[in-house]
C-alpha cells in the first residue's frame, strides 16, 4: 500500500465585506446561512445592529471546494438551501463578497485580497480562531484540508528525494507561492 505524505494544507475561508461588522461566525451559523431549511438569513442575527439581508455566494457543484465545504458544514447528507448565488471560480466568490457589503462567501484562502476579509470560525468554549498559519496546521481552525503525496515505491530514490525536497524550505516555498498553508 502506497504511504501518505502531508506537504500542505488547503484552508477554506469565510470571506465577508470589511464593512460588516462581523469578526468571527461558527459552523452552526454557517449550517443556518447556507443549509436547506437554515434561518440565517439577516446579519442580525449574528452581529448586533448589522441589520442586512445576508447576501450568499458559493462554489459551483463541479467544485472540490463545493463537496468540501458541504460535508465539513453542513454534515453527511447536508444539503443547501435555495437562494445561493453559485459561481464557478474562487476569485468571482471574492469579487462579489468585495462588491456586497451584506455578502459572505466560502473559498480558498489563496484568493484573499484587500477588498475582503476573512472571519474567523468560532468553536466550543466561544473561542474564534482565524485562519492564520498556526491555527491551521494545529487545526484550530476547523475548514482545511490536507495536500497529500502518496509514495508507492519505497526504495526509489528520486521519489525519496523529491519527498525530502517538498518538505524542505525550498519545496515549501513553491507550496506558500501556490496559496497553500506550508508544514511547518
């Protein structure tokens, strides 16, 4: 059997307006704001006084970034609601968060300009954890997933070099360039 090497991590972001007010946001929330039957459907009802229809966008269903985030929000079997505005690139999730002062979106954090900002999630015990490098490779922070490289022969040795290589500092520096989270 093949062995599994982590070289890096893919982070899905929650990306919102920097108008809004909101910091943070958890999973039940995101549940009620982007599931099939979810209530989430005014800022409110997460940021005091911010009292705007919330405004939703995601990936199209032929996305790995879709499939993600529906199994790591909305559970097995979860569905979306209705109303989603769905669109087939990362950078068109941002570009209508940055035009939408009540927009939120989900996708790669690699995606993140200065017209969006990403919230934090927040988990058991109240505390919000934001998607930095070391929330991240902990896994605080809840949306990412692991870059594998997968090793089926063992004694080859250009394959043993190009593992050391992708783990070294010159191999992670091609996987921060690419928008990933790095190992170390």
């Amino acid at each position: 059997p093949p062995f599994e090497h982590i070289i890096g991590y893919d982070v899905v972001a929650i990306y919102a307006h920097p108008d809004n007010p909101a910091k943070a946001i958890s999973l039940e929330q995101l549940r009620s704001i982007y599931g099939e039957g979810g209530e989430g459907s005014n800022w409110s009802g997460i940021v005091e006084g911010f009292d705007k229809g919330v405004e939703r966008v995601g990936r199209s269903r032929s996305s790995g970034t879709y499939a993600f985030f529906r199994k790591a929000v909305l559970g097995a079997g979860g569905e979306f609601g209705v109303g989603i505005a769905t669109v087939p690139g990362s950078t068109a999730v941002v570009d209508f968060v940055a035009s939408n002062p009540a927009g939120i979106g989900y996708s790669g954090i690699g995606y993140k300009n200065e017209k969006v900002k990403c919230l934090a999630i927040t988990g058991a015990g109240g505390k919000a954890f934001a998607p930095t490098q070391e929330n991240i490779r902990s896994g605080a922070y809840p949306l990412r997933r692991p870059l594998y490289v997968y090793q089926g022969d063992v004694d080859n040795p250009e394959i043993l070099r190009f593992l050391k290589w992708i783990k070294s500092p010159a191999g992670q520096k091609i996987v921060a360039a690419q928008g990933f989270t790095t190992i170390r």
